[in-house]
C-alpha cells in the first residue's frame, strides 16, 4: 500500500498473529506509528519489521508524520494465516487545493486539470492568436488562414506558404521583399560604384593606405570592374588586392586592359586618362593606388560588376595586313597582329608573318648574341637545316698546293678571319709526307703566328694520317687559321687537305 503526507490510514487484521512489515521511500525525519489500542511499531527509516496484533480490535492504524511524499508499506501474516476478508483503505481529508470538480480552473496545473482544460475549453469561443492550447493551436492554423489573412505579418504556417505562391507579383519585386521567387529574381547582375581622388603617394602599401593615395572597392560577388582616370597629374597607379582584407600586395599580372586600343600594362601610366577593364574574382577588396610620388589629382571612378568571371581579352583588331572589319588596311600598332595568307608563297614578305618555317641562311647572322632567340634556318632548296655546326653556306675546305709544303717553315693560310664575331672551326684532317730528308713537326695554328690549336710529329719515312675532331678545333673570332712545318724537311713534301666551318 502507499502511505502518503500526514494522514491515519486504516486496515483490517486478524487478532493475536505475527506480522512483518516492509517499509521503502520513508524520507529522513519521516515517522510511521501502527496500532491497536496500544502502540504496536514505531518506524523511522527504511527497513523489515514485526509486530503481533492484540485481540483488543481487528483494526490496525497507520499514522505519518513528517512526511512530504508518498512511503511503499507492505504488512504479511508470519504464520501463513490470513490477515482476512478485504483490506480496505480509509483516507482521512483531501489537501488543500485537490483536482475535485471546483478546482477545474485555467490556472490549475494537475495533471488531471491540464488534461481537462485541453478537452474541454478549446471552443469556438477561444481561437484567439494569444491562445496556446495544443488543440486550439492545431485548430487555427486550419480555419483562420483566410484570404482576409493573408498579411505580410500572418505566421501561420498555410497562411506563410499561400503568401509565398500568391503575393510575389510585380509589384512586391522590391530590394526589401524576402518572398523566394523575389530573392531569384534580385540575382541578376549588380554594379556597385566607388570613387575618390588620388592626391599623394600610399606608404603603408601592405596595409592601411596613406589617406587620399588610393580609392578602395569591396568585392563581395563581383567578377570584374571597369576603371576610369580623369584629371591632371603625374605617377604611375596600380592595382594592389587583399584576400583576407588586411594585407595588401600589388597585381602586376596582366593587371590593366585599355578599352581603347587593349593594350594591356600592369600600372596605369602617368598622367593617363582612360578606362581600364581589370579581373577582381576572388578578392575581398581592391584598390587603385599611387606606390611612387604623385602630383595633381588623380580623379578616379571603379565599376564592379556581379556575375560571370573576369578574365582579360587581347584585342586582335589587327589581323596580319587586314582589319577584321574591313580585310583591308595598313599595319597597326597596340593591338596582336597575326598573319593570316598575308603573304602568297614564293613571293617575297613584307610583313612579320607567324609561320611553322624558318628563314633562308646563306651567310652567318653577325648580329646574334649570347642570349638572342634565332629563327630556324632553311637552305634555298627550303630544308630545315638539322646537319651538325652549320648550314652548307658556312661550311670551308682547304685543298693542299700541287708541291706541298716542301723543305720551308712559312706558314700556309688555311681560312681567312671570320667578321667580328664569327670563329674559324676545323672539323677534319687528311695529312700524308713523302720520305723526308729530316723529321719535322706539323702544327695548326690560330692566327699568324699564332697559338698552336694541333701539333703533330712526322718522322722521315713516308705515311699518312686522317682525323675527324668529334669536337672541332675552335679558332678566335675574327682570326685566320695556318698550318706549318716548324723545322725544314730538307727533302720530300707534306700534304694536308682540312675541311671546317664557320660559326659564333
């Protein structure tokens, strides 16, 4: 049984018998007392206890004291004999404020009386806005979204979705209006516009610019931005972009388009007024800037633009001799030329043409230097020339004199001097001597007189010799090569036969 807050609970139970009590849940302080006439049991906390019954009353009294919450009682015969005919529990007066029918009021809250109220007050009389009944709730949301609700400051929910399907028309498509039809129809492309005067050079270019040195714009969901300069001044501006809108580097990429003939730069030039078209996708901000000394005022005016990305455009308004308009004109200047059947084949080229080919070579280009980029060379037949060291119009050969050198030391010129900057290369030797009256020594030479680039020992019987230089003697620039015999051969003759080029 469940004893509860202070109050005599009242059993029937046979005379005379053991009994064991269970007491659970007794809360500290808590007292139970059971009796008959007399005081049988007195518990105080929790626990398993026994008593026997006298034979004064078959009527058993619980009384609680000090007691705030519900005490689990359980009361068994000991010797297996019945407690009797029905337990009957007799409570004693209800608390203050019980769920009896006078108590069903709003401001009630047993479980009892909430549940009540839910059935029973949610009438027609209630489906107000301020009701919150989970019942009346449910019935406004039904029965009040009514084509006279459907204001911008309904919240129910039909009446928030019928809003959304029926209000949007043309004339709720303004910047404030949330509707999802509307939000799509405000993504079309957005420019937004800043300007400013540049009167003085930014010295803080990695950071906060120096005021009046720079006209800044913010590139939330812009793709690129068109720049105008107007005014008299002199200095260069650049651009200079942030990511994480506190550190600033300068764009010196292909950073400045000019509209008018689309040249591209990367500052715009001094004392320049135009318009620029420039790529700002990704940034967080841009500016335009002075990073050097400026005088004047530079007036300048940035468009950014929403949607797409910005990417630079060369402008070919010049196609090889022909405009793209017209297929006629002169050369122009500021824009990419190609050559496009410029020129017929066979026929002599007065343009600079583009062209999967090389150029004739029949002498040697004095004027390419370490460094130069060289176009390829074709022989007059128009073959690449892919031979090693040089085309056949730079290549040389010497052929001995008819008696040799014979019983001399004079030098014989095998090549002359090449121009300024071209050497003299020996790339083969065909060396024979007859049975000589003295061994001598055969030698090439760089220049007169010159250092010795070969050397060789020829004994007096007679023999011969031929040698491919797998890396070619290489003479000075402008300098001849000779060959000699350094000592007389008194008698018999030395023959040599070389072939070389020409080249840097």
């Amino acid at each position: 049984m469940i004893i509860s807050t202070n109050r005599t609970t009242r059993i029937k139970i046979t005379p005379d018998i053991d009994y064991s009590v269970t007491v659970a849940s007794l809360p500290g302080g808590g007292q139970l007392v059971f009796a008959q006439g007399t005081t049988l049991l007195t518990v105080n906390a929790d626990g398993v206890y026994t008593f026997t019954s006298d034979d004064s009353t078959k009527t058993l009294r619980i009384t609680s004291t000090n007691i705030a919450v519900s005490v689990d009682v359980t009361i068994s015969a000991l010797d297996n004999a019945s407690a009797g005919g029905s337990v009957s529990v007799v409570s004693s007066v209800l608390p203050s404020g019980a769920a009896t029918s006078g108590n069903q009021t709003t401001a009630n809250t047993k479980l009892d009386t909430i549940a009540s109220n839910q059935a029973t007050q949610a009438t027609a009389a209630n489906q107000t806005t301020a009701n919150t009944k989970l019942d009346t709730i449910a019935s406004n949301q039904a029965t009040q979204a009514t084509a006279a609700n459907q204001a911008t400051t309904n919240t129910k929910l039909d009446t928030i979705a019928s809003n959304q399907a029926t209000q949007a028309t043309a004339a709720n498509q303004a910047t404030t209006n949330t509707k999802l039809d509307t939000i799509a129809a405000l993504q079309a492309p957005v420019l937004t516009t800043v300007n400013g005067n540049i009167t003085t050079q930014n010295l803080v270019p990695a950071g906060a610019a120096t005021a009046g040195s720079a006209v800044e714009l913010t590139c939330a969901n812009l793709a690129s931005a068109t720049v105008q300069v107007v005014g008299t001044y002199t200095g260069a501006l650049s651009m200079q972009a942030t990511v994480d809108g506190v550190n600033w580097i300068t764009v010196s990429f292909s950073t400045f388009i000019l509209v008018s003939s689309g040249a591209i730069s990367t500052t715009i030039t001094s004392a320049s007024q135009s318009i620029y078209k420039i790529d700002v996708s990704g940034f967080v901000k841009i500016r335009i800037t002075a990073l050097a000394a400026v005088t004047g005022t530079a007036a300048v005016t940035i468009n950014g633009v929403s949607g797409g990305v910005g990417i630079p455009q060369f402008n070919l308004t010049q196609v090889g001799a022909n405009t793209a308009s017209t297929n006629k004109g002169a050369s122009g200047t500021g824009a990419l030329r190609v050559a496009v059947a410029a020129t017929a084949h066979s026929a002599a080229s007065t343009e600079n043409p583009v062209i999967a080919g090389g150029v004739v070579t029949s002498t040697l280009d004095t004027t390419l230097v370490q460094g130069d980029v060289a176009q390829h060379a074709m022989t007059t037949a128009g073959q690449l020339i892919t031979r090693a060291n040089s085309s056949h119009e730079n290549s040389w050969s010497y052929a001995a004199a008819a008696s040799g050198i014979s019983n001399t030391t004079t030098a014989v010129t095998i090549k002359t001097a090449g121009a300024a900057s071209i050497r003299n290369f020996v790339t083969t030797l065909d060396l024979q001597w007859e049975a000589l009256g003295a061994a001598t020594e055969f030698v090439i030479r760089d220049g007169a007189a010159g250092t010795v680039i070969y050397r060789t020992k020829l004994g007096t019987a007679a023999g011969s010799k031929q040698i491919v230089f797998s890396d070619a003697l290489k003479g000075t620039a402008a300098t001849l090569l000779e060959i000699a015999t350094l000592t007389a051969s008194v008698t018999g003759a030395v023959y040599a036969n070389l072939t070389g080029h020409q080249s840097f």
